[in-house]
C-alpha cells in the first residue's frame, strides 16, 4: 500500500522544515509506503525554496508550484492529480495537525471505511461557528461526523469520483456520503500555530461558507433531477391558479361579483407554472449533458492514474 501526503502550503516556510521531521518519524514506523506532495500556493516568504532545499534529504519528497495563490481547493486538486498513492491524504502544512497522527486514520480507513475525517480537539478561536456550521451541514446531508473542516485520509476512488469547484474541498464527505462511500471519523489533536498567520480569517469566510452549504444542498438534492425542484413549483403554481380561477368562476356566475383582478392572478400564476415546467425540462437535458461531462472526467482521471 502507498500513501500520498498531499500539503498545501501558502507562506509557510517556517513549518515545513519540523512538518517533514514529523513526517519522516510517522514514516518509520508504519508498514506501508509514503509519499509527500507539497503544493507551493504562490507563496511569497520563500516557502518554495525552502522545500526545494529539503528534496535531497527526504527522497519521497516532491513538490509543484503555483505561479500565483489559487486557493486550498485548487491546491489540493493540483496534488491529488500527480500523487501515486491508492490512499490520499490531505494534511496542511501549518503543523496545527500533527503528522504522526496519520497512521491512526490511515489504520482506521483500512478497517473497512472508503474516507476517514478528522475531529478536531483542542481550544481554537472559532470553535463556536464550527460547531454551528457543522450541526447545519450534519442536518442538511444527514451526516453522523462531527467535523467537516480538518484533515482527512481517503481512498483514490474518492477523490477520481468528483470534479471539485473552487471551496468545495470541505464538502468532500457529503459529496463522498451521497455517492454510497462510507465514511469514519477518528479524533485529532488541534495545536496552536507556531509560524505565520492564518489563511482562514473574516467573517467572510463564515458567510461563504454558508452559501456555499446551501449550494452543495441544492446540486445533491435537484441538480441531478431538477424537474423535481421546478416541476413542484410549477405544478404547485398550476394548482394555485386553478383552484383561484374555480373560486373567481363562482363569484362571477353565482354570485354576480366579479374582480379584474383576480382574473390577471390566475393567467399570471398558470403562466409561471408553465414556465417553470419549461425551465425544468431544459435542466433536466443540462443535467443529462453535466452527467456525460463528469463520466468522461472521471473516466480521464483512472486513465490517467493507471
């Protein structure tokens, strides 16, 4: 078995030298080959020169660089894509994880889980809107795992299944629970970070992160078959209208009350269910070319991986 280490790394010069002894000490002890990749995400301290200079003395140490920062998710699709290991693992470069740790998910995977999450431990500034963002995702997707947003270790076939959009490395276990992966969850200590800044601040970070749940929801749940979101709605209009058009009818020819207005109502409510009727089946012909687009991506990645 071989495990590929893959290390996202923006201005982090100052921990990647104790981050590979780290590794190097989990690397002797364990019976399975590993690998690291470490991704240069535009860095400007020197990161990348600082890991160019530690290539001769860990021989299964490679790293990429990126001409410019393009953020942790292309990060991470940059290392996955060359790494050779039938086990992935993503474990940042700010040593807040420790690498020693690896094993015991890696031991946990191999017990029969297709992906294995980390729990984070420990006191950190955001522990508050962590918990909330995961009870949120933990409801929404109907998870059983306490954290969405810390290291994980995860079978190729995992990550070759999807095609990641810009912020959704975090949601790769609702994505991997959703196409019948199983997931584990085993606890990891959080330490303080010891050198530069974190990448993770602002309340902006919470409110994307927020959207960007909310839009996974809503690909899991329609995007596949969105005649099931437009078709309700429109059924449910065309209903509406009837019903209204029967009630405006026994006004007008029982009663002798009629209303103009109502009258433009129930056209206006009939015509929007008929458009969203319409819009559901062009999605449904968009979702059936998305489908034939992620089989052949998916059918390039295992080509290319072989």
């Amino acid at each position: 078995m071989k495990l590929s280490v893959v290390v996202p790394a923006y201005n982090e010069r100052g921990n990647i030298p104790l981050f590979m002894e780290k590794v190097e000490s989990m690397r002797r002890g364990v019976d399975f080959e590993v690998e690291v990749i470490v991704v240069d995400d535009g860095s400007e301290d020197g990161t990348y020169e600082e890991v160019s200079s530690l290539l001769p003395k860990y021989p299964y140490l490679r790293i990429i660089r990126h001409s410019r920062n393009l953020g942790l998710t292309a990060a991470l699709d940059t290392g996955f894509s060359v790494a050779t290991g039938d086990i992935l693992a993503f474990y940042p470069a700010d040593l807040q994880y420790d690498p020693e740790e690896i094993p015991r998910l890696v031991e946990k995977l191999r017990s029969g889980y297709d992906i294995v999450a980390g729990w984070k431990q420990g006191k950190y500034e955001k522990a508050f809107v962590s918990w909330v963002y995961n009870r949120i995702a933990a409801r929404l997707f109907g998870l059983k795992i306490h954290d969405l947003n810390s290291v994980k270790v995860f079978k190729r076939e995992v990550y070759e299944r999807f095609v990641m959009r810009q912020d959704w490395h975090r949601y790769l276990i609702p994505l991997a629970v959703n196409a019948g992966f199983t997931v584990g969850e085993e606890k990891v200590t959080l330490y303080p970070r010891k050198y530069g800044k974190s990448k993770f601040k602002g309340p902006g970070r919470a409110i994307v992160g927020l959207l960007d749940l909310i839009s996974v929801k809503f690909m899991l749940s329609f995007v596949k078959k969105p005649m099931l979101l437009f078709g309700t709605a429109g059924l449910s209009l065309s209903l509406l209208a009837f019903v209204i058009g029967v009630i405006a009818l026994y006004f007008r020819f029982v009663l002798n009350k009629g209303y103009r207005p109502v009258a433009y109502l129930v056209i206006l409510l009939f015509l929007s269910g008929l458009l969203l009727f319409a819009i559901g089946f062009i999605a449904e012909l968009l979702a059936t070319v998305l489908h034939r687009i992620e089989s052949i991506d998916i059918h390039l990645k295992r080509k290319n991986s072989k």
